[in-house]
C-alpha cells in the first residue's frame, strides 16, 4: 500500500482555473497560515493584477499552486502550504511547465522558498535577487510622528500642506467616497495617457485600481483619502499583510499639490494602522523618482525577493 500511494502521490495533475472574486477565502487561509512578508501575498493584489497577468490558480494535495502571463512570458510564482511539501511542489511545477513546453521559472520568492529550491536535487536553478522589486518596510510610529533630523524636510511638507490647504482633512474611504475616487483615477490617468501614450501599464494600473474600488467591502480593505472643497486630492488603500504588518497597496495624490503625498502617508497610517507595528510600502519597480520617495521615509528593513530559472 505504501509503494501504490507513493505513486498516486508523484503524479497529481495541476489543473489550474481563472483567479476569481469568490476565491478569497481559499487564498486567506493559505496566506494566514504563516509569516509571509511579501507585499504580493495578499488576495488583493493578486486580484487586482489578474487580468494583466493571465493569473491562475488551484489547489493540489493541500498546496495553493499559482501562475501568470505577462505578454508572451509565462512563470510561477512560489507555492504556498506546508515546509514539508515544497519539495513534492517544485517537482510538480517542474513537469507542470514541461508538459507545455515552457522552462520553470519563478518570479517573486521569498527567501525561505529560494532556499527551497536550492535543495531541489531533481534539476538545479539560476537564482537571482531582484532588487527592483525588493519591499520598503517602515516603522509605524516613524510614519506617524516624523520625529528627528531624518524626518526634517517631510515635517516641513507637511506643515506647508496644512497652511496652504486648512480646509483638507482626512477621511474614510466609504462608498460616496469610492465615486469620488474613481472620478479623480480617471482623470489623473487620462492626463498621464496623453503624456505617455505608448505605455501599456498606465491603462492596466487604472483598470486594477478601479477593479479594487468597484470591489472594497468584498476584499475587507481599509482606505483612506483627502478631500479639499469637495474634490479628491488624494487616496490610499491596504490590508493587514502577517501579524505585525499593514501593506499600502495604492497611494495616489494630485501632483499639482505639494505636500499631499506627505499628508496622505501619515494621515492613514495613524488613523487606520498605528496598531501594526511596520508598513509595507512594497517595491520602488526601478524607477528611479519612486525609489528616492521611498528611500527618503527611512526603512527600517527591505524585503528580498528572488527571481528563479531552472537550468
């Protein structure tokens, strides 16, 4: 009986589906059921993205299998489930992508699961850190007093955004609210369009964004915005990541106004998160004006991620 189920077990058949709405619940128990730091490995933001990048998923033997599609590039992300399965999960995927004549490659590994696949005796693979997309964690406390010499210059922002604008203030994201936002999403990405015609990512992030409004109180978000004189100046939203961590997933603000970015940072953090003892405000993509915003707010701690190519 041993030797027939352990070859029942070596041939489970992925039988991956569309990522839908409805499929919350599965993706939570898995994410829950340990300290993941990764800003992605949250239901949200695989949602959110899942239609630019084909997201599809399933469940096999008790392991959350996943995979996306971006253009003509196809690629796993890391299987979730218990330690002592990763092994059998690796094999899995690796004849999963034979199967339809594609290389097994990983993009957005923690560690742990990068250390997984160094131990995979059945091939070997090309790791690599993908810096670009390393995740900024921030004390909260930090955020919310902007204390010290480091935090000079954003304290003078912030005042200045107060004494220009005293008639903004901060306030929940509810459903009048949700209009309002996406009212301001549309135009902003309008103007951005017709600076930037020719990328294809400007109308994939607003078509996401406008998915996770359309789908708040589904996804148990908590959002937060500025409003100035009845128009939306700036809006946020995010989730509780593990334990100790809340991940921002958007922060959008007019980039006319000076100081609304600043405002809208620390307005959220101290009414929806100052229980959370870090903030994930996931990864700067490369660019370089997003990686000095981000690098300015003085992490505490990054993120690594890895990126994997069987050899």
């Amino acid at each position: 009986m041993r030797y027939l189920y352990s070859i029942i077990w070596e041939v489970v058949i992925i039988n991956f589906q569309k990522l839908k709405q409805e499929d919350k619940s599965v993706f939570d128990s898995f994410f829950k059921a340990d300290y993941y730091e990764n800003s992605h490995f949250t239901f949200t933001n695989l949602f959110m993205w899942r239609k630019p990048y084909n997201m599809e998923w399933c469940v096999e033997n008790g392991v959350l299998f996943l995979k996306a599609k971006w253009e003509t590039d196809e690629f796993a992300l890391q299987p979730f489930g218990p330690q002592e399965k990763m092994q059998w999960a690796i094999k899995n995927l690796s004849e999963y992508f034979t199967s339809i004549g594609k290389p097994l490659i990983f993009y957005g590994l923690e560690k742990r699961m990068a250390d997984e696949l160094e131990k995979f005796s059945a091939a070997k693979f090309n790791i690599i850190a993908d810096e670009d997309n390393f995740d900024y964690v921030y004390s909260s406390e930090d955020l919310i007093e902007l204390k010290g010499r480091k935090f000079h210059s954003k304290k003078n922002h912030l005042n200045n955004f107060r004494k220009n604008y005293p008639n903004a203030e901060y306030i929940p994201i509810t459903d009048e609210v949700i209009t309002l936002c996406k009212l301001t999403v549309n135009g902003w990405y309008k103007n951005r369009s017709q600076d930037m015609p020719d990328d294809p990512f400007i109308a994939a992030e607003r078509d996401a964004i406008i998915e996770v409004l359309n789908n708040f109180a589904d996804l148990s978000l908590k959002g937060g915005a500025v409003i100035n004189n009845g128009r939306i100046i700036a809006f946020t939203f995010g989730e509780q990541l593990n334990t100790d961590t809340a991940v921002i997933h958007v922060e959008k603000a007019d980039p006319d106004i000076n100081g609304a970015y600043t405002f809208i940072n620390q307005a959220f953090v101290l009414n929806e998160w100052k229980n959370m003892k870090f903030i994930n405000r996931e990864e700067d993509m490369g660019i370089e004006g997003l990686r000095k915003a981000k690098e300015s707010y003085r992490p505490v701690k990054m993120i690594n991620k890895y990126n994997a190519e069987i050899k």
